[in-house]
C-alpha cells in the first residue's frame, strides 16, 4: 500500500501540474470541462466534463457511506444509513450557506486531521511490536500488477487537488493562489499518505489479519489501545465530513458551470440563490444523487469514481499539451493516467465506458450542444 500511494502520487502530481498551468490560461469553474473545451471545442468539453460528473457525483457519497460504515462499526444499535442520511443533511446545509462557512468548516476539521495524523505517526512508530523496514515499499515482479491495481483506486484519495480548481471564480487572486493550492494538496496529501500507510502496515503487517475490510482502520488502530481507537474514529468522521463539504461544493459548481450555459438545463442547474449566491438547486440534486448511491458497495463506489477522475486527468493532460506551452509535464501526466485507468477493474471499465458513451451520445444526439458549448467558451 505504501509503495501504490507513492505510485499514485507520481502520476498525480504530474497532473495537478497540467490543471496549474491551464488555471492561470483558463481560470473558470468548470474545471476539466472548461480546460477540454477551451483545447479541443465543440463536444470534447462536453464529454470530458460528463465524465467528470461520474467522480463528482459519487465523491460525495463515498465519503457518506464511509462515515456510516465506521459509526455503524463503533455503535452497532445505529443502522449506517442513518448515519450517511444525517451527515447529507448536514452537509448540503452548510454549502447552500456559502462558502465562507464551508472553508471555515473545513479548516477546523482538517487541522484536527492533522493533529491526529502526527500522534497517530508518532505512537505507530514508537510501539515495541513495529520495526521499521523498507519491506512495504519494495515489490518481486508477481505483485505489481496488484501495485498498479491498487494506485488505479488510490487516484481517489486525491481528488481535492482538482476540487480546488473549481473555485477559481470565488477565490482571491486566483491565477496566483489556486494554481499554489493545487500543487501544495498533491505534494503534502501524496507525503502524508504514504507516511500513514506506511505506519498502518507497520501495526498490521499480514492484510490476513483484518476482520473487515470496509472498516479495516479501526482494526489498524487495536495495538494502540482504546484511546488511539476513539481518537481515530473522531478524526475520520471529521475526515469524511471535510471531504463530502469541499467534494459537494466542487460538483455543485461543475453542474452550475455546465448549466449556466445551457449544456445542462438552465433552470434546474444555472441558477444562483438570490440570498446566499449558491448554487442551491445544484447543490440539492447532488444530495438526492448521494442517497442513490449509498445503496453501491464501497469498492464499487471507489473504482467509479477513479475512471471518472482518470479519463477527465488524461483529457486535461491532452489540454495543457495543446495550450500550455511546455510539454514535458503533460505528456507524462497523460501516460501515468492512461496506465492507471487501464488497471481499474473489469467492472468500473464497463459501468464507466457505458456513463461515457451515454455522454458521447447525447453530445452527438443533441444539435445544439455543440453550439452552446463553443460559445460559452469563446
């Protein structure tokens, strides 16, 4: 696990440096729509954000079920559903108030992440039962196809680098603060996992060893003792909150983006709250779409979202090749991508090659969408 975070941090870091360059040249909120649409016209940016979509929408719920999962795990008499519907509630509260509110939210939940991460590190490594090896990051031949495989679902974990490129037209001096943002998530995300599987596999070093796979941290947390549990469960609700906070406002604004030019409807997406100026109607179907997907298994969940976020990362690559200037930096980040996607699962290629030929069909179906969308884009 180690060594597949570290995988995956190369290919996204490779990435987050194509979605910096083309911020500054294309700072809109539409993300990789805007960047596709800007480079290649017509229906590629339509397509690329339609596939987007598919790891926008489900970011959210992931976040939800896992939430559920670990509460349901801590406090059994509580069913998991329970615990994702009130943690929907809340969260779509907080972004249809603003984002002032959401990035003070988030602030306090991942400072108290971080907290957790450095005593978590320091107990990890100083149990009398760990020695500390470079056995996790070394692989023989026969089990990097299961490294690649697991890099491919580990794009998840990164997926905020991207979010923040869909606040550009919200943030302060965006062409200089959101491109500085994207490569600091991608570099100090990319570190601190890897250090904490690092330390995980270094309590639990046999993976026969866990009970429960979709709730395998507090299993992780057991050597440690009852306090380590406790506090590990309060920093990961607080975890999964922050991201379904920032991971909802993100898709809310790609539905906003696409539907403000009539590449979606209008009226259920491009409109703006005239007392919070939120996208509210936006914001509220990702919340019906979250409850939808929690009836989805959690693996399942987690290989759609990453062909979504990896077909969208090869399309930006391609964008920032085409208007980016230097080349280096995306040629790699496309080839990193396109080897992770094709390590997905049989399942997430089909259940994704279908959302996406869906978007192709539409885009070709539709006679104005083409027209729309290279107007929008100048």
């Amino acid at each position: 696990m180690p060594l597949a975070y570290l995988v995956t941090s190369l290919a996204m870091l490779f990435t987050a440096g194509s979605y910096a360059r083309l911020v500054r040249i294309v700072p809109a909120a539409g993300s990789a729509f805007s960047y596709a649409g800007a480079a290649f016209g017509r229906r590629a940016g339509f397509i690329t954000g339609w596939t987007l979509l598919l790891d926008y929408i489900l970011l959210p719920a992931i976040n939800y079920l896992i939430l559920g999962i670990y509460l349901a795990a801590q406090f059994p008499a509580v069913p998991a559903q329970a615990w994702s519907f009130a943690a929907i509630v809340l969260v779509t509260v907080l972004n249809v108030v603003g984002v002032d509110l959401v990035r003070r939210a988030s602030v306090v939940l991942v400072v108290f992440q971080l907290i957790f991460a450095a005593i978590f590190l320091f107990a990890a490594f100083a149990h009398p039962a760990v020695s500390l090896s470079l056995a996790p990051f070394v692989a023989s031949k026969a089990i990097w196809p299961g490294v690649f495989a697991g890099a491919a679902v580990l794009c998840l974990s990164f997926l905020g680098f991207d979010a923040v490129s869909t606040l550009s037209e919200e943030a302060r001096d965006p062409v200089r603060t959101v491109p500085r943002a994207i490569l600091l998530t991608t570099v100090l995300g990319g570190g601190l996992f890897t250090a904490l599987a690092y330390a995980g596999t270094s309590l639990l070093p046999d993976w026969r060893m866990i009970e429960t796979s979709d709730s395998a941290g507090l299993e992780v947390m057991r050597p440690l003792g009852g306090f380590m549990s406790a506090f590990f469960l309060a920093a990961y609700i607080g975890g999964s909150l922050a991201s379904a906070i920032a991971a909802q406002a993100s898709v809310s604004r790609v539905l906003y983006a696409m539907g403000r030019e009539n590449v979606l409807p209008r009226a259920l997406f491009g409109q703006l709250s005239p007392r919070f100026q939120t996208p509210v109607r936006a914001t509220l179907v990702v919340a019906l779409l979250s409850v939808a997907a929690l009836l989805l298994t959690l693996d399942t969940l987690a290989s759609l979202i990453s062909f979504g976020a990896l077909f969208a990362f090869s399309l930006v690559n391609l964008a920032a090749l085409k208007l980016g200037g230097r080349r280096i930096v995306p040629a790699f980040g496309f080839c990193a991508t396109v080897w992770l996607w094709f390590n997905l699962s049989p399942l997430a290629l089909v259940v994704g090659l279908v959302w996406l030929g869906a978007g192709v069909i539409y885009a070709f179906a539709s006679p104005d969408v083409a027209g729309r969308v290279d107007e929008a884009l100048g």
